[in-house]
C-alpha cells in the first residue's frame, strides 16, 4: 500500500511538474510589490500635454474596472468567472502587459497613447465597453494605474511606433493586388474565403493562454477590435495582436501590398461610410472569393 501510494504521488507530482511548464511562466506578486511599484517612475503616463499619475486612478479602477480585471490586476475580478461566449475575450490580465491593440512592433510594449484610445474606444465584441465619458486626465491615470501592474514596465521602454506610409488612391489595380496578398499570406485559413471567419483553422483557434477565440468576421459589420479607419487596419496586421494566433505580417508584406491588402479588405466588409469605393471596384472587377490553391 505505500508503495503504491508513492507511486501514485509520484505520478501527480509529475503530471503537475508538466501543466506548470505548458502554462506562461509568471510570478506570485504581492499587494507589497505593487504598492512598491506605485511609487516608482513608471507609474505615471504622459499623453500629448497630460501627465497621468497611477494614484490618481485608484478610486476609478475600483468603481469602473476591479470586477473584471481584478483588486490585483488579473483579469480575475469577480464578474470575469461569468464572462463567456459569445462576450469572449476574458479581460485583459494587465500583469503579463501583452496587450492586443498598439501602435508598436510585435513584443514589445504599447505606448501610453495606445492605451489612452484604447479606453476611450473599447472593444467590440467584448465586454469592454468605450469608456468615453472620463475625462482626458481620467484616462491618462488609468494609464498609470494599469502600468503599474506589471515588472515589465519596471524594465522595458515601449516599442517605437511603426512608421505608417501616405495612404495612396484607391484603384481597380490595388484591390486585385490585396486579393492575392490575402490569398499567399493565407489570411483565408482563419478568416475564411470570403472573410466570413469560417477557415480550415478558425475552430481551432485559441489565445496565449490557452483559451478559444474567434477570427474577425468581416462581413457582420461589426467593428475591428483595434479601430475603424483605413490606418487602424494597416496597423493591425504590421502590428500583429499580441496574446492571439494574428501575428505581425511586418516581414512578410511590403508597405504597398499592406495598403493593398487594407483596400481588398474593404470590399468583404458591408457597405458604410469607409469603403464605398472599394466596393464599387469589386463589383466592377467581379470578384470572387479566394481559392486556397
């Protein structure tokens, strides 16, 4: 019997030795690591003329954000255990800092401005809502108290922006482009031949931490999570979305094939005040969907 049971905590202890290595690798902190890193430089923002202070913040967070991210920042505040699909994604867990929405390379830290618009405009098909109604400085030490969650804004700078080209004209030429960028990076496997989030690869897609989430639907009208102009778009895919399968196309696609994959883009999407033109084209060109071949 107790070699038995040797045998079989020896086997528990294994099976655990290996969910702890499948599973991103962070440490315990403390509520007196945090309040350390309350005062440290980092916590503080600077958005255009405004400076942000993360104490500042502290009774916004409580009142506005604690029951989804969390007293310690998270995502586990005591309404996320009820947020499933189709409400997916769970709330942002600000101690890994891998945030999707940014304006620099894939990796590395968003800047204060990305997270200051990203507040304001919320995130569709989430339980995020746009919280436009703080004030500017209200937003700006938000900023602060998120950054204050994680080591990684105690060591790292943020990314540099990525430089975003002049937008060219729109043309018949560029949108049939776009239609064999979309095709030879294979953005079909997930979004689907015509871009209704229906490919070989959709149902299998899960984020960084292991748990399901959905290829962007194009045609259901609803809003990219990042934002809605032409240059949101563009940066999306230059950018990539940290803690999801949509990864950087920065080393595969030249600035001009980006602007052309935005315009072909355009055209799945239904009929509103951005891409009227894009749609007169396809209908023009005939288009059809892509062929994985």
């Amino acid at each position: 019997m107790r070699t038995k049971s040797f045998l079989q905590c020896s086997l528990l202890m294994s099976a655990a030795a290996v969910l702890a290595l499948s599973l991103p690798a962070r440490a315990q902190l403390s509520t007196v690591q945090l309040q350390e890193w309350l005062n440290s430089p980092a916590a503080t923002s600077h958005v255009a003329n405004i400076t942000g202070n993360a104490k500042a913040a502290a009774a916004t967070y409580r009142r506005y954000c604690v029951g989804c991210h969390g007293e310690m920042g998270d995502g586990n505040g005591e309404v996320a255990q009820w947020i499933e699909p189709p409400m997916y994604p769970k709330p942002r867990d600000f101690q890994l800092a891998i945030f999707k929405c940014r304006s620099t390379p894939t990796g590395t830290l968003p800047t204060d401005e990305d997270l200051f618009d990203t507040i304001a405009r919320g995130l569709d098909r989430s339980n995020m809502p746009p919280w436009n109604t703080f004030t500017k400085d209200e937003r700006a030490n938000l900023v602060a108290w998120i950054k204050h969650f994680s080591p990684r804004w105690q060591n790292e700078k943020p990314g540099t922006p990525i430089q975003i080209p002049p937008e060219p004209e729109v043309t018949p030429e560029r949108v049939k482009a776009g239609e064999e960028v979309y095709g030879r990076v294979q953005c079909w496997k997930c979004h689907g031949v015509q871009g209704t989030a229906n490919g070989p690869s959709a149902s299998t897609l899960t984020d960084d931490l292991g748990r399901p989430i959905w290829a962007y639907n194009f045609t259901d009208g609803s809003r990219p999570k990042c934002g809605s102009t032409d240059r949101d778009i563009y940066k999306i895919f230059m950018t990539g979305l940290d803690g999801t399968p949509m990864p950087s196309f920065a080393d595969n696609i030249k600035p001009d094939e980006a602007w052309d994959l935005v315009f072909y883009l355009r055209t799945l999407q239904p009929h509103n005040a951005f891409n009227a033109k894009e749609r007169q084209i396809a209908n023009q060109l005939g288009l059809k969907p892509v062929s994985p071949q």
